[in-house]
C-alpha cells in the first residue's frame, strides 16, 4: 500500500508512474486527497468539541462547589449535547479513515524506473536466452500424451474426483513431483534459507497484507463460513509470519523457503493453452521469501534471480528471463522477472518462476517494520520473493525436452532424489 504522505508530496509523479502500469490514478488519488482533508476537518472538529467538554466539565463541579446549581445543571445539559456531538463526530471519522483506507488498497504499487511501457506480454522485454535448445526425436508427443503413454498422470481421474486442472500424479509421476520439490527446498536452503511448512489457508487479514485482497479477490478459493481463502502461493502465510513485527536493522536478510500446494480459480481460462499441466486449478510450488533493508533490496533482487536461474541450469533447461513491462507487473510488484523454460513438444515458452521486489508495498499493508541500531523511529522493510520453482511447467518442459525411444530420461541432478534415470 502507498503511503498517504507520499501521494499528498508526490501526486504528479505517482500518477505517471502508475500509467505505465495502465491504470490511471488521477481521480483515485484526487479522492484520497480530498477525503484526507475531511479527515482534517473532522479531527479538528472533535478535537475542538472535546476540548470543550472537558473544559465545561471541571467548570460544573466548580459551579456546584460556589453553591450556583442552576448555572451547573445549565452546563451540565451542555455536555450531554456535547457528548452526542462528539459520538456522532466519531462516527464520521471511523467512516472517513475506512473509506480512506479502502481506496489507498486499490491503488498499485509504484513501478520502478526500469520497468518498460506496454500493455502486456507480448511488450515484456527479454534479457537474455540460455541453454540448448533439445532436438526431438521423430515420434515426440507432448506431455499430456506421455502422461496416459507412460500411466504417470491421470487427467482424467483428477477430474471424476474434482474436476478439470485438478491432476493425479502416479507411479513415476507422483516420485518425479516429489523429487523436484526436495531438489529445490535442499537447493534452497543450501543457499540460506530456513525451511517452513506454512498453513494452506489464510485469514482476510493475512490475504490483505500482501495484497491478494482486494485485487485477487475473485481468483482466489474462498471458505466462507470461516472466512479463510485457500492460498495461491506461500507467499502470502510465509510473507505475513512477519505481519505486525518490529524487526532490528541486523536482522536483515531474512531468508523463508517453502512448498506449498497453490489453488487458483483461474477463472476465464481455457483453450489450447491450458492443456495438460499448463495451467491448472491446485498446483505444487516452491517459495523463496526475502525481507531485506531498503538499501540492499535491489541488490537482493538480483541474487534471487540468479539462484531460480541456477535451478533451471541444473535440471538442464534452455531458458530465457524477462523483465516485465508495466502491464504484464502485477498489482503489487515494482519490478519483475520472468523465467520461461522451452518446451519442445509443444514448440512455445513457458513460464515457471516470478521473482519481484515489492519495496515497501506489502511491508506497509503488513505493518513489517524495523528499526536503525540506536535509532527510536521505525521505518518500512522491503519484501521480495520468487518461485523457486512452480513445478507444472517445469515438468511439462522436463517430460517434452528428456523424451527418446526409449522413454523419458532424468536428469542427472534430480536422480538422487528419484531413485531411477528412465520412466519407461
């Protein structure tokens, strides 16, 4: 969430950054402004009617002290008018700070310099492209035909128990999924980071920190007598551990990794391009969640992209990195990367990983902050995080690019963890 002071100092310049995002701030932010100064108003009003009260207060004890009980009981009908002033003043500012904050929700993070214009991702911009790119044998199918050939992922099945982007994974299948999740946590961790389990469930308190509310509102699964949404990434549990948390300036870097299964309604989505794995309704992912001092966000940013790139190199991908234009950066981010894997079968790039600073965006919904060695004042941290990595696409893109004659072949650094080198 933007700050209120940094809207009221800054209006000119926060409406044109956000145009790069495609979304026009004018009249939003006008009206934050504008309500502010209601805000004002209404503050000085009730901070002049109590004032007031307390001042004819200590008057009527005096008045019935001197013997004039008339004049007392005068003043004494006063303060009950101004008791109700001041209730109803009340109201009016818990109405106007509500609505205030409501519309601060709903505008977007601040895009960083970098970010390019365009309106989505045919505008992102690609960094670079790494890898080699696999030759397919004659008889290469994709991967929701090698899922029925080789029996390791029941489309059909996950859809009789659910429905459709709710997959079985088995036999191989299943120890191929686990294996990339222990791959990427113990890679994780080598790198620094402490390992949580987080819940799969949230309050609306925890979907507001980091900003799935009110903005993802309609894409999330939501448990409505208990009002708890089912998570769609375990940034937001990982992210608000540190929701309403004073932290020293020392403590920084904060490292989190987790897996989590992720749940998305994905509402809208259908076609050829959500076949098989590529996008799906319950998903397994692997976070990686950084806390960092404003200094050294950007610095951070740049570590975290090159640890996600140094996980697609070794499962031997071909890959490439985009820096997201203002269309395709989502609601809270200022900057973000892309990871697309190729996958052969299907002739077409994939997305597997994001990996985003949110500056004090999210630490300003959470209440995250820290303070300075010797300083009393707090200040706002820095939030980041990545997919390290989302598993769907990246296997999709492992079973297309790894298939022979033979069958489909593991790569080196997963088959420690598999127990096997061929589904065959």
């Amino acid at each position: 969430m933007l700050s209120l002071k940094y809207l009221q100092e800054n209006k000119e310049e926060a409406i044109k950054a956000l145009s790069i995002k495609n979304f026009d701030a004018t009249q939003i932010i006008n009206q934050v402004i504008e309500l502010d100064e209601v805000r004002k108003t209404t503050q000085a009003k009730l901070d002049s009617t109590q004032a007031e009260m307390n001042s004819l207060s200590k008057e009527i004890g005096m008045l019935f002290k001197s013997g004039k009980a008339d004049e007392a009981n005068t003043a004494k009908a006063k303060t009950g008018e101004l008791k109700e002033s001041i209730s109803t003043l009340n109201t009016e500012m818990n109405s106007t700070v509500a609505e205030l904050h409501d519309l601060l929700l709903k505008i977007p993070n601040i895009p960083h310099p970098s970010v390019p214009a365009g309106k989505g991702e045919e505008d992102n911009v690609i960094e670079r492209t790494e890898g080699e790119m696999p030759n397919l044998y004659e008889g290469a199918i994709p991967h929701w035909e090698l899922a029925k050939k080789y029996n390791i992922i029941d489309f059909e099945l996950g859809n009789k128990i659910t429905g459709a982007g709710f997959p079985l994974y088995r036999g191989k299948g299943a120890i191929l999924q686990r294996a990339l999740i222990n791959f990427f946590l113990d890679e994780n961790r080598k790198a620094g980071y402490e390992e949580v389990i987080p819940p799969l469930m949230v309050n609306e308190a925890s979907a507001y920190g980091t900003g799935q509310l009110p903005d993802k509102d309609g894409q999330m699964y939501h448990a409505t007598e208990d009002n708890l949404y089912l998570i769609p990434t375990a940034e937001v549990p990982v992210t608000n551990i540190y929701r309403d948390v004073i932290l020293k300036a020392e403590d920084f870097p904060i490292k989190n990794t987790a897996y989590s299964a992720c749940f998305r309604r994905e509402a809208g989505s259908y076609g050829k391009d959500v076949r098989g794995l590529n996008r799906l309704h319950q998903f397994d992912k692997v976070e990686i969640v950084q806390l960092q001092h404003p200094d050294k966000s950007y610095e951070t940013l740049e570590v975290m992209v090159a640890h996600v790139e140094s996980l697609i190199k070794k499962l031997g991908l071909p890959y490439r990195l985009l820096r997201l234009c203002g269309g395709d950066t989502s609601f809270t981010s200022a900057l973000t990367f892309d990871f697309e894997v190729y996958s052969a079968a299907q002739d077409k790039w994939l997305e597997v990983s994001s990996v985003s600073n949110f500056e004090s965006y999210q630490a300003n919904r959470l209440k995250l902050r820290f303070k300075e060695k010797n300083e009393k004042k707090t200040k706002l941290a820095h939030t980041l995080n990545g997919s390290a990595l989302a598993l769907p696409r990246i296997l999709a893109a492992l079973l297309e690019n790894n298939q022979c004659a033979e069958g489909i072949r593991i790569p080196k650094a997963l088959i420690p963890f598999t127990g096997f080198d061929m589904i065959d």
